[in-house]
C-alpha cells in the first residue's frame, strides 16, 4: 500500500519546489505591480522652449527639491493683481501645446507658470507619486519667494496633472483650482482601460477624491462627453466631494485631448474672469451654509 502522501520525508522533498513556485508568483506580482506605473511615465516628451508657437516670452525658473533635484520650469510674470496659472501636465509632460489656451491668457496679463516635473523635458530624477507633489510645493514656495505674485495662484492640472494640481491646492491658500480631463483615483482610472485589475497591483494612489474634498477654493472641474480615459462619471465623483466648491462642465462630443478645443477654452475663460464674483460669493456665503455648485456664475454645460 502506497503511504507517499503521508510520508514527511516526501514533503519535504516537495518544499523546495513549493518554495520556489511561492517565488516566482511573488516575482510575477512585483512585476505586475510595477506596470501600471511604467505606463503611466513611459511617455515622456523632451522640452524645447523654442517650439512654443506663442508671443510669450517665457523665462526659465528653476527650483530646488527636497533631495536637492534642480527642476526647470518656465514662466510669464503676471500683471498687477491677475493671478498666476500654474499648469501641470499630463502623463506625457506636455508644456508645448496643450497649454496653448493659457498662453493667450497671458496677453491679458495672467501669469503663467509651466511645471516641469523631475524624469521630464532634460530634468534629472525619477518620477513617482509623493515627490511630484513636494516637487510641486517647493516650486511654488521658492516661486513666491523670488516672483512677485501679489494676485495668487490658480492651478491648472491636465489628467495625471489633476492630482498633482489638487494635491496642491489642498495644502496652499490658492484663488482656484481648475481641472481637465481628471481621475477620481489611479485605480479606477486604471480600471478605466484594463478591466477589474486587483487594487494591490496599483501601486501609486493619486486621490483626487480625498485631495479634492480638502481645497477651499473654486473647483471647476473639465469633462469630455466622450472621454474614455477619464470619463465624465470621474468628474462628478470629484464635484460630489467638495459639492460647496466644486462644478462640473461636461464638453459634448470632446474626448481626452481636444476638450478645450471643442468648447473648454471658453469654459476657462469665463471661469477665471469671474473669480472675484467667485470669492464674494463664497466669502457671504461663509455663514449660510454650502453653495449649490448649480449657481456659480461660469458657462458651460454644469452637471451634477
């Protein structure tokens, strides 16, 4: 009669063969693990700021990061009391021409600052989640040290920028916080393009949904009907966690890059030229309870 199943000897002849079969599948989930990142930062774009096509004359400002980085960014001083907009770009790192709508906003005399993130456009470093966001602190801190910017700041975040750019605005007294095209989270913008992928192969966070809920200013929030990167569903979710401050402009028929070109653009214009009505509004309102986002005064398709 064969005892082989019950015999330790035979188990233990099994073990290193069960042990390395625990390695590989732990290797394979590291492995995995690291993917949704690689994705996210492989598509990295080279800066030159002679491609801008623009009348701006842009000057470079360059920060100082917590591990000692220096990052170059490029800026127009603003004017007066017109507040300086800060862009933070997508996963590609496109300051060239994305951002070609706030350029034509600078002949009005708004600032502009275009963040240059470590891993991108000649900056030295590696990319990842938690120093994009001291990156992005230190380089207004130093800015406001060294620019004269008594109008403040409004910070523009395009997609992987969004959360960069809420980030930012949960932490800093800012006049607005403008959002294209954002995730509610990294997860289910992952989800968004590979299905129901377990949570613990996702590394990086990117919480817009916690970031958003925390900022104390004017959030406009910029979807496209037909984006399938970041679909409009994302949008709303954000607007209902800060639903005092926050609305929601859903472009029809735009998808994932031409939502300013289909009708944001204007959406923005409006937006900033109503700021001081914006900030009356929320200052009167400080003691009557939250304001209903259906009621602030920008166009736009709002949503709730």
């Amino acid at each position: 009669m064969l005892q082989s199943t019950r015999d330790p000897a035979a188990r233990f002849r099994r073990l290193p063969l069960a042990t390395a079969t625990a390695i590989l599948v732990a290797a394979c989930a590291i492995v995995l693990s690291l993917v949704p990142e690689w994705i996210l930062f492989r598509q990295r774009l080279a800066f030159n700021v002679f491609d801008l096509d623009g009348h701006a004359v842009l000057r470079p400002f360059d920060h100082t990061t917590h591990d000692r980085l220096k990052l170059r960014s490029w800026y127009v001083a603003p004017q007066g009391d017109k507040p300086v907009l800060v862009y933070f770009p997508g996963r590609d790192g496109d300051i060239m021409r994305k951002p070609g709508h706030l350029l034509e906003l600078t002949t009005q005399g708004y600032g502009l600052l275009l963040a240059g993130y470590r891993g991108y456009g000649g900056n030295r470093g590696t990319p990842r989640e938690f120093d994009l966001y001291l990156d992005a602190m230190s380089m207004l801190t130093q800015f406001r040290e060294r620019v004269e910017a008594p109008g403040g700041f409004v910070l523009y975040g395009y997609s992987m920028g969004s959360t960069i750019a809420a980030n930012t605005g949960a932490q800093l007294d800012v006049r607005a916080v403008i959002l294209e095209a954002p995730l509610s989270n990294f997860l289910q913008a992952v989800r968004q393009q590979a299905g129901n992928i377990p949570a613990l192969l996702v590394r990086s966070r990117f919480d817009n949904v916690a970031r958003v809920a925390e900022i104390r200013a004017p959030v406009l929030l910029l979807a496209g009907s037909r984006d399938l990167v970041t679909p409009p569903l994302f949008a709303r979710v954000l607007a209902e966690a800060n639903p005092a401050l926050a609305s929601v402009a859903v472009i029809e028929d735009a998808n994932h890059v031409n939502i300013i070109r289909l009708g944001g653009g204007q959406v923005v214009r409006e937006f900033l030229a109503g700021l001081s009505d914006l900030h009356m509004a929320v200052a009167e309102g400080a003691g009557a309870g939250p304001m209903s986002a259906a009621v602030l005064p920008f166009g736009g398709r709002a949503a709730q």
